[in-house]
C-alpha cells in the first residue's frame, strides 16, 4: 500500500510503513546526549519566556497601577514609563543573544555528534545489508563451469 506520506506528498505515514529514517531516528531518540540536550534545551525555553513575559506584565501593571511612577521625568522628555518600554526591545535583544550563545554551545555540539553517529549507524546498516546480498544463497541460477 502507498501513502501519501511515501510519495513525498506530506501526511502521516502509515502504521506499517516504516522506512530506514524511523529506525535511525530511534536510535537517536533513545541516546542519553540527546535526551540531555531536549531537557536543557526545554529549560532555556521555559526560562526566556518566563523573562520576556515578566519582563513585559511588569510594564504592563506598573503602567497601569503607578502612572505616576511610570511619568516621572528621566532627563527632557524621557521618562520612566518610556525607558522601561524602551528597555522591552533590550530584554528581547538579550533573550535572542543568549538563545544563540545556549544553541552555540550547548545544542550544537551535541547535534553533530548525534549526526555523526546517526551516519555511522546508516553506514553499518547500509554494509551489512550488502555484506547479506553478496552472502546471500543464490538459488536457481545459471553457474559458470
């Protein structure tokens, strides 16, 4: 039977079609560096939505419960509620700068070897299924003299 899925046209794959990739993606699933890098990778996320939500509910409540905190002059025309807006677009520039930094270091390295080892396993799978064809019992076959 054919999925759309095996045709490259998208969709979910059938229940029995499962080709090299799925066992392949296995293998990687169930290695203790990528469960590690998910669960640091799931932290980081979970902590940088924590600050950029923080970061704006505060402006948002001191907005609306200390307008006149919010109001009070800075130097000319800069106060207090426009330097904490403007810090919004600071706290995301430092969000993303420490995103690429933990992708960096932390996610990167970790994805090359688990790529490394997912050819490494490609490759052996990929030998040994040769190594079976040329062992293979031939059957019924015209053999030179």
């Amino acid at each position: 039977m054919v999925s759309p899925h095996s045709m490259g046209l998208g969709g979910t794959p059938h229940p029995y079609e499962s080709g090299p990739e799925q066992t392949e993606r296995q293998l990687v699933a169930q290695e203790a560096a990528y469960r590690e890098m998910r669960r640091a990778h799931r932290r980081f996320g979970a902590r940088a939505t924590a600050g950029a939500v923080g970061g704006f509910l505060l402006y948002v409540l001191l907005s609306s419960f200390l307008p006149g905190l919010m109001n009070t002059p800075l130097s000319g025309h800069l106060t207090i509620g426009l330097a904490l807006g403007l810090g919004q677009f600071v706290l995301m520039g430092v969000i993303v700068w420490r995103y690429l930094a933990h992708v960096r270091t932390d996610v990167t390295p970790v994805v090359r070897g688990l790529r490394g080892l997912a050819r490494h396993h490609e490759t052996v799978s990929r030998e040994r299924s040769a190594f079976e064809t040329r062992t293979a019992p031939r059957g019924e076959e015209y053999r030179p003299w």
